[in-house]
C-alpha cells in the first residue's frame, strides 16, 4: 500500500522503526506491505517521491540532524494539505499533533480532504475522530473507503476493533472508564506520598507525561477520548467541549488521604450515556472502592467498561503501554486496510 504519513513525530519514527530495522523481530508482520510516498512534518520538512520514500534514510536524517537533509532526492516543502491533496496514495497516516484549541484542525481536514478523494485514512490523532467524526464517517462511506483510528483511545489495545468485530448485533448503552495514563500515573504516584507537582516531574522524566502536561492534568485529552468512544460507538455528535470536564489539578495530598481512610482510591473516571435524547458526557475526579476492578488499574494504565442492551459490560485494561502499543494500534490498522484492499 502506497502511504502518506502527515508527521514523524514518535509514533512515526516507532512505526518506521519497527517495519525496517525491527522488522525481523516481529514475523506476523513480514506480510504487510507499505510504501511510504510521502512523509510530511510541520517543521523538520518534508519527504515525497512516488516511487517510494526510505523509512530508513527517513530516521537516519532525523537521529542526525533532527530534520529532513534539503540535499536529499525526495526533499520537499509540500505541507500536509496539498500532500494529502496531490498526492497519489492508497493510504493517509494521520499522526500529527491533537489541537483542542483548534478543534481538532489541521487534522480533521487533512482526513476530509483525503477522503473525499476515495483515499483510506487511518489517524492516531484524536482530533478527526472527537471534532468531526459523524462528517468524515459519512464521507468515507459515500466514496467507500476506511477510515480507522483504532490507537485514538487505549493505543493498540483493540477498543474500536472490538465493539466493530466481536459486539455484532448489540447497542452500546454507556461507556465508562480511565482513559489518561497521565493523570493515573499522577494519582498513583501521589498515593504514595509524592506531591502532584513531583509526580508530573518523575511522569515527564518516564516520558508518560509530555513536556506541556495541562492537556492531561486538565481532563481535555480524557474528554477527547470521551468524545471520541461517544461518537464512534454510541453515534453521539459531541466534541471534547461537550464534556463535562474536571482535571486532576486540584487533587492534594489531603484528598488522596481522605479516600484513603475511606478504603477508597480517587480516579479520573470517563464516562458517556444517553440522556434527554442526547448523550450525556462527563470526566472528573471520583473516589473508587479498593475492591473495583478500576481501583486495580495503576501506573500507566488504562480500562475501559462498556454497556450494551444485549451483551456485557465488557472491560478491556490496559498494562503501562509504551510506543509499541501506540505503534501497533496503527500497524494493526494498516493490516485490516491491506485485508479489505486486497
Ligand atoms: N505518543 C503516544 O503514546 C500516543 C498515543 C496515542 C495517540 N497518539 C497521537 O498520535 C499523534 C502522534 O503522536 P506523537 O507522539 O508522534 O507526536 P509528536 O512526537 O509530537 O509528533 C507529531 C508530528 O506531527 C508533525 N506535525 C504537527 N503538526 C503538523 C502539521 N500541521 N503538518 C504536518 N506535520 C505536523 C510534527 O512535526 P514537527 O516535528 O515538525 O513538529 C511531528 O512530526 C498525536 O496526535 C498523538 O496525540 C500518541
């Protein structure tokens, strides 16, 4: 499959990565395809050539220099619009950067624009999915293509897959969860006597948590993915702004005691379900009993529980992920694209 990848950012290069100097190492892999034909950055430029772009020489430039070598065959300025745009390709990787403030744009019409072509579009970005996804949804389905984002929630860990595949015949009804492994890192940390401010520091220093937390410590990626599993799964027409929303930041070591001394751990619970006709969504600080499967999920990881009329409630956990799993939710994508297409 001929793939243009809009950001090279850790995901991209993992995924490089992992289908060249890795590739021995993981043998159910050997049958997918792709041919990257163009890679595009925001600020490290850009790499195009139609017969195919080296994933290789792709991260040997940024590991040496930190960006695209302008002496290079296939150096480019083209931005990701006019790639996705021009461009001949079977296959749009959307991993560029989630903006909230933005509404999920540049993203959401980089993914409009291909798919309107007929081009399959796989995001890790939770942008196109929380801002826009009952639009590109609809598009992919009159030009009959896919559009997959199974990494935006849980990375790898099969969320979408799941209720696509195995939840046949069921409505889901309520979807509930721990969705930021930030913010769980933190309150983890924080049970054990670590102040919030140290434990975003020991997070950063782990590269759980990025250089700018405030997405995380602010509930907005846990409303993301909120709005994204609402939207996907429960045909919700909501944005990350339609939830209600608090973070961990006012959590202190007083409260953390508090639910303690109650035999209780607090979280930032998820949660989605109908009400008055809508879909009502929320994300905010709750104390969980020690004897809840949530109370369970620590460190990194995450959980999802989802309800529906016929079946369940499934929960799916989710053990310290690292780039792999976020690597592999893309991966596992593109395979299910190669299957369909071939
Ligand atoms: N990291 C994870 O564990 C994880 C898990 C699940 C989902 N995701 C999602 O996956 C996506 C990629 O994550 P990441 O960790 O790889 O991010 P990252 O390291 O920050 O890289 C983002 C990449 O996107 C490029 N970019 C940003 N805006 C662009 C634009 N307008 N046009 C072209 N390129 C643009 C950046 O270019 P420059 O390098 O020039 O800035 C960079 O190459 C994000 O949306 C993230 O939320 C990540």
């Amino acid at each position: 499959m001929k793939a243009l990848f809009i950001g090279f950012g850790n995901v991209g290069r993992k995924i490089a990565s992992i289908l060249t100097r890795e590739r021995d190492r993981f043998p159910h892999l050997w049958d997918l395809e792709i041919e990257p034909v163009g890679i595009v950055t925001r600020s490290r430029g850009s790499l195009v050539d139609a017969e195919g772009v080296s994933f290789n020489e792709a991260l040997s430039m940024i590991e040496g220099n930190g960006k695209f070598d302008m002496n290079s065959r296939s150096f480019s300025q083209t931005g990701a619009l006019e790639a996705a745009q021009n461009l001949e390709y079977d296959v749009l990787v959307e991993l560029s950067t989630l903006s909230i403030e933005r509404k999920g744009e540049p993203a959401v019409s980089h993914v409009r624009t291909a798919l309107s072509r007929g081009k399959n579009v796989i995001s890790a970005n939770k942008g196109p999915v929380a801002f826009g996804y009952a639009e590109l949804a609809e598009i992919a389905s009159e030009k009959d293509c896919r559009f997959l984002h199974e990494t935006v929630v849980m990375d790898g860990a099969p969320v979408f897959n799941l209720a696509r595949c195995t939840l046949k015949g069921c409505t889901v009804t309520g979807i509930e969860g721990i969705f930021n492994s930030t913010t769980n890192f933190v309150l983890t940390k924080m049970e054990q006597g670590v102040s919030l401010e140290e434990a975003v520091k020991e997070a950063q220093r782990l590269g759980v948590a990025e250089a700018d937390p405030s997405h995380d410590l602010e509930g907005w990626d846990a409303a993301a993915k909120t709005a994204a599993l609402a939207n996907v799964l429960m045909g919700a027409r909501i944005t990350p702004y339609d939830v209600i929303r608090t973070g961990i930041t006012e959590v202190t070591q007083e409260h953390i005691a508090k639910a303690r001394a109650n035999g209780s751990y607090l979280k930032l619970i998820c949660r989605a379900k109908p009400e008055g006709g809508g879909i009502k969504a929320t994300v905010g600080v709750e104390e969980v009993p020690d004897t809840h499967h949530y109370a369970a999920v620590t460190g990194g990881g995450a959980v999802l529980r989802i309800e529906t009329d016929l079946m369940g409630p499934v929960l799916v956990t989710q053990e310290d992920p690292t780039l792999y799993d976020t690597a592999y939710g893309v991966l596992d994508d593109l395979l299910t694209l190669q299957r369909s297409m071939s």
